[in-house]
C-alpha cells in the first residue's frame, strides 16, 4: 500500500509539472463556441482546465501514452484559423507543442485535415515543418500530429499505435456538435474516430458542455482541474470519502464515454439497482441521490452490450414510455420504404420493453432500425422523471437483425443520405394506433391498438401521443390536413421548399429544455397531448391555434442571416404570426400574444428606447415587426425573408441588411422605424442615398 501511494503522489507531483508547463504565461482559456467536455480517468491522465460551476470539466486534458503523449481540447474552434494568433491561445497551444513535442524549438508536425487558412505558414514561419493534409497514421516521421475536427481517420488504431510508440497528438472536437450532427445516423461519442485513440490514454470527448471560469472564459486563476478526474472520484467512492458523492457526477459523465475498462471498474463498485429507486413519472429521481444515479447511468450504458435475448425491461418503465399488455398479439408486417423520404419512417408498430424485433431484408444498404420516439436525453437534469435515454438506432444488416431494448417504443426504419428502397419484414412488436393520410385504414379499429404510443402521420406533419389521448378521436385525416397547412403556410413565408423530412411533434413525460423545444422532432409535455390538448383538439386550433407548436415549427425555418442576437426567440415569431392570420384567420395586430405586451412596448419606448433592453424582451422586439407587417402586409416579408446571396455572418450588417431588404422591398425608407426602437444603423446605412431618395416611414420620421 505504502508502494501504490508512493506511486499516486509520483503522478500527481507529474500531472502538476506538466500542468504548470503547459498553462505558463497563460490567464485564460479563451471561450470558443460553446466548448463541450472531456472525460478524464486514466492514470496517466490529468485535466489542464476545468470549467466553471458546481460541477466542473474538463475543457483542456492531457495524458502521457506509452512513449508518447496526447493533448485533447473541447471545441474545434481551438485549433481554427485565428487560435494560433490570438495571444492567449497561441501562446498555449505553443506550449501544448513543445509539451507534446518534449522540446522547445522546431518540430516535424503533421496536420490531420484541413489546416485553416494561415496555419501552416505561421507555423512554418517559426521554423516548423509542416506536412499539411496529413494521412493517418503517417508515411512520416513527425514528431507532433495535429489532428483537426474535420480530419478523416479510418485507421485509429495504427494512429494509437503510433503516438505510443513516441509521437504527440494534438485534437479539439467539439463532441456535443459533432454527436448532433451524426445522431441522424445513430451515432454516438462511441463511434467518434477520436475517442477511439484517446480512450487508451484514459481520455475521451464526452456529452455537456462547460460553463466558465472566469471572464471571457476558463480563468488560469480560477482552475479546479486538480478535482476533475473521474479515477480518483471512483476511488473516494470505494473508501467512502466524504467528498465521494459531490464528485459521484465526474463517474455519471465517464459512464457515458471512457473505455470498457473504466466502466467494468465502476460497475464493479456499484451495487444492483433498487427498483424501487429507478426512475419514474411517480417518483423522480432526484440529484442528491448520486449514488442511484450512478447505477441508473451504468445499467443504461451497459444493456446495449448485451445480446438482444439478454435484454430485460428497466423497472419504471410500465409508467413510461409504457407497458404492452401481456395478451396482445406480437405481429409480423411487411414494409416498403422509400429512400426519398428523409427522417425516421414509420411502420405503426410497437416493440414492448425487454422483447426481440426481428427484421428481415436481402439487402440493407446502409438502412437503420431505431425504437423510441422520445429522443431527449436527460443526463443534465436535476431530477429524472424517467429513464434519461431511451431510445435506440441500429444499423440494418443483410438478412436477419434482431433488437432489443429495456423501454421498448414505436418501431422506425431510417434511409442513409443517399439510399435505396427497402423492402424489409418485421416481426415481434404488437400494432399501436396508427394512421397515414390519404391511405384508408379502419380506423376505429386501428385507434384501439396496443401499443402505449400513437403516432398520426400527415403528408408533412407526423404527431405522437400517447394512445389513450387518441382512443376517442374521430377524425385523424381532418387534425392532419390542419397540421399540413400550418407547416405549407410557414413554408410559404420562408420561401423554402416543403422538406422531404416529415416535421415531428412528440409529447414527453420530461423534455431537456424549455416548456417545448425545436429540433428533429419538436419535442413537448404531456399537456398538450391530451384529448383536449392544443396537439390534437381541432376545434381549438381553428379557433386559437397553438402559439407553442407554430413557435418551434418557427425555430425549425430560421435563417442565421436574418436572426441576429436577441432575435432568436423573435422571428421563429413571424412563422406563429402568419399561420394564426392565413390557416386560423386571426388578424396580427389583434393576436392575443401580442396584445399582451403593448404595454410593455409602449414603456420601453416612453423610457428611452435601448437596443440591449429590446433584446432581452422578445415579446417588445416582435411590436416592432409587427407594425411593419401592420402597415405593409405579409408580401414585403416573404421577399426579405428569402435566401440571400451570401451568408451573413455579423450582427451589424444583418441588421443593416434587415432594414436595406425591407426598405426596398417597400419603396420607403424605414431607418427612422428602426431607429425609433432603437436599432443601431451604422454608419453607411445611416448616409445610404438610395435610402434618403425615398419618402421615410413613419412619415416625417
């Protein structure tokens, strides 16, 4: 023991050394994008800097490997076009280098990817080598790669080999992006090319993201990196440190991206899961119990190496998604599935928890099976209203695939981005309620269906509920074409072409943000999918509609180039305004939503009007929009609003570009509108001649 603890100080004495080399002449890390996180748990392994908040991560990492050593950061954007030249992260990145490269002066470096524009010549310029759009592993010998966000690697194992036998690795992802961007494909953190190089070293980009330390981003000043390694927190664990359940969240996190080592190490440690502590709608689970949710987050890691006989049910899941009644006929169906139809296709199938679906098809290319519609996943939430990830995306095989989940859901075949039909037969599941517009079916047989979840598929719109809030309801085809004109009529102002992706509306027991939140699909509450929610109430939404849904629908259209900062929460508000006036005949002006902050408006203006103050009070900003449309209908909209030429990337010259478009989309000069609200105009906007040569709105302004 006296050995083992020698050793343990040894690494620490280490970690601080190479801790202080790298961080030395550096204040700050400055904050790029919004970083994600690392997992840190490997013994070799020591975080550099740590986020902010009560509970902190890594942004920066580092571990020596075999004979090499590797350096991970948190977002791409640290290794972008200006990190080098920045004078806090090149200074930084210059000693990650010499760190890396044990030694100061030139190195052999390799770049893995696309080097940004620059790079290689100020790299070159201090007396480097620099191979740029390096292979992996490299024909050269360098003595540093560099391996950027977009930097293919189809060989990740010969490059861990590689740096153990002596090179240094330096890589910035921005894990939370990158699992975004691929989740389409079912991807996770586990098939990210870096993690399969870093996890060896006791590394690995994980979920979250790191709030600050310090001003403009992770102050040297205010580092914990010294309490952020999940091996030491699994180690107060098994002495039972006081401290343990404070760092219990640093296992939760690694649970979900270290190695299969690490894992098993803290399996180990954990006892069975208490049913009667899982969590549920009944009885949440909540944060102070981290000990629970440490075995909640290793049994939902671990099922999925399981055989799919091996499968059983999660205890909790009977309240959500839901329990299939015992008695209920498992089918088997037949489909044919377009590959031009984008997003997650639907069989109107139901797989119940802990059984086996098994689908058959001669050739699969590249097709995907998912169960569950309920996509969130909760792992940041204080308290877990039901099992934090329950869904489930599997590649289709040639002839027999079989799968299996703890929570079961409706059943889904997903096409690759450039795909074929499918023909493919399923088998297992029991039918839930379903209905496909335009394609008869029994429907007051269909309605009553086993299956806990419903799902009523427009030709634009694809709602699920669950089935009790549809059991009842007559007419689907008429909720349905509503739904498809909000989505055309949203479609019409934007003057983008109606997707080949359903948009999808699905209710949850619990979301990850907000009251409702856009995205693939626009996820709600239960609310509003009651039988008389705002989802499924047709003689409500004729008359109301639903400021919520048009709202999210809204987020989904937005276009960077005409939604500046402060905006974000506003003009998703257009969409709401114009499907209440064209599909439920409710005037702009006289919108309830937007009667209620006239007063507020009227005050900002009384007071001042004061650009940061109109940002932080959407339902302000809106009124200024909305006199526009007031006076000059929708027409002006659609042309303003569709695609510009060039991306706009600065928030000053969209908002100049905004009044420029809507000036001459009108034939007025709106400057003294805007300026009124107190926009800021620059310079050239505010000596424009083309502007001065037309007559001002409001007149005289």
């Amino acid at each position: 023991m006296m050995l083992i603890g020698a050793l343990a100080l040894a690494l620490l004495a280490q970690h601080d050394d190479d801790r202080a080399a790298l961080l030395a002449g550096v204040e700050v890390l400055e904050r790029r994008g919004h970083p994600g996180t690392i997992a840190v748990y490997g013994g070799q392994a020591f975080t550099v800097i740590a986020g902010g908040g009560d509970e902190p991560h890594a942004v920066m990492a580092a571990s020596r490997y075999g004979d090499g050593r590797v350096i991970a950061l948190a977002h791409g954007a640290y290794l972008g076009e200006d990190a080098w030249t920045s004078d806090a992260n090149g200074r930084l990145l210059r000693n990650a280098l010499a760190w890396l490269g044990e030694r100061e002066g030139p190195l052999e470096i390799g770049i893995l990817g696309r080097a940004p524009r620059g790079v290689v010549e100020e790299l070159a310029a201090e007396g480097h080598t620099v191979l740029n759009s390096l292979q992996a592993p490299p024909s050269t010998v360098v003595d540093v790669v560099i391996w950027l966000q977009d930097g293919e690697c189809d060989r990740p194992d010969d490059l861990r080999l590689y740096v153990s036998f002596g090179a240094g690795l330096l890589c910035a992802v921005c894990p939370w992006g990158w699992e975004q961007v691929h989740s389409d494909r079912g991807l996770t953190l586990d098939d990210l090319p870096q993690n399969e190089v870093l996890r060896s070293a006791g590394l690995a980009f994980a979920p979250g993201t790191s709030p600050n330390s310090g001003e403009g981003g992770y102050a040297v000043a205010a580092n914990r990196a010294e309490l952020v390694h999940a091996g030491d927190a699994l180690r107060a664990m098994a002495e039972e440190d006081g401290d343990a359940p404070s760092r219990l969240y640093l296992l939760e996190h690694a649970l979900r991206s270290s190695g299969p080592a690490f894992r098993a190490r803290i399996e180990e440690s954990l006892g069975p899961l208490d049913a009667e502590r899982s969590p549920r709608p009944s009885r949440p689970l909540e944060r102070d119990d981290a000990r629970t949710r440490l075995v909640v987050s290793a049994a939902s890691r671990a099922w999925r190496d399981l055989a799919p006989e091996k499968v059983e049910p999660f205890a909790g899941v009977d309240e959500f998604p839901g329990a299939v009644p015992a008695g209920a006929e498992r089918v088997t169906e037949s489909f044919a599935f377009d590959a031009a139809s984008r997003g997650w296709q639907s069989t109107g199938l139901y797989l119940a928890p802990g059984e086996v679906l098994e689908l058959s098809t001669e050739a699969a290319n590249g097709w995907r099976v998912r169960v569950g519609c309920h996509r969130d996943r909760l792992w940041r939430k204080d308290r877990w209203k039901r099992w934090p990830d329950v869904t489930y995306e599997a590649a289709l095989a040639d002839g027999i695939t079989r799968v299996a989940t703890p929570f079961g859901g409706p059943v889904y075949l997903v096409a690759p981005k450039a795909g074929v039909p499918l023909e493919v037969q399923v088998g297992g599941a029991v039918r839930a309620p379903f209905h496909r517009l335009g394609v008869e079916s029994d429907w007051s047989e269909r309605r009553l269906a086993a299956g806990p979840w419903a799902e009523l598929e427009g030709r634009h719109v694809v709602l699920s509920v669950p089935s009790e809030s549809v059991r009842a309801l007559e007419d689907p085809g008429a909720l349905l074409e509503f739904w498809d004109a909000v989505l055309v009529s949203h479609h019409e102002l934007s003057g983008e072409p109606l997707p080949a992706r359903k948009e999808r509306f699905v209710a949850d027991v619990q979301i990850s943000a907000g009251y409702m939140h856009a995205g693939y699909p626009i996820m709600t509450h239960l609310d509003v999918a009651e039988p008389d929610g705002r989802t499924l109430n047709l003689e409500l939404l004729a008359k109301e509609g639903s400021w919520g849904h048009f709202h999210e629908l809204g987020h989904n259209l937005q276009e960077p180039s005409w939604t500046f900062a402060g905006t974000g929460e506003v003009t998703c508000n257009l969409f709401s305004l114009y499907s209440m006036h064209e599909v439920c005949g409710i005037e702009p002006w006289e919108h309830p939503w937007l009667v209620g902050h006239r007063k507020a408006a009227e005050e900002y203006l009384a007071t001042g009007a004061d650009f940061e103050t109109w940002k932080r009070k959407p339902g302000v900003a809106l009124m200024t929009y909305a006199e526009l449309q007031y006076e000059f209908g929708w027409e002006p909209f659609r042309e303003v609003l569709r695609g510009h030429d060039e991306p706009i990337r600065d928030d000053a010259a969209k908002v100049d570009a905004w009044v420029l478009r809507f000036s001459r989309a009108v034939g007025r000069d709106l400057r003294p509108h805007f300026l009124h609200w107190g926009w800021p105009l620059g310079e050239a906007l505010r000596a424009d001649p083309e502007l001065a040569a037309l007559e001002p709105w409001p007149a005289g302004g």
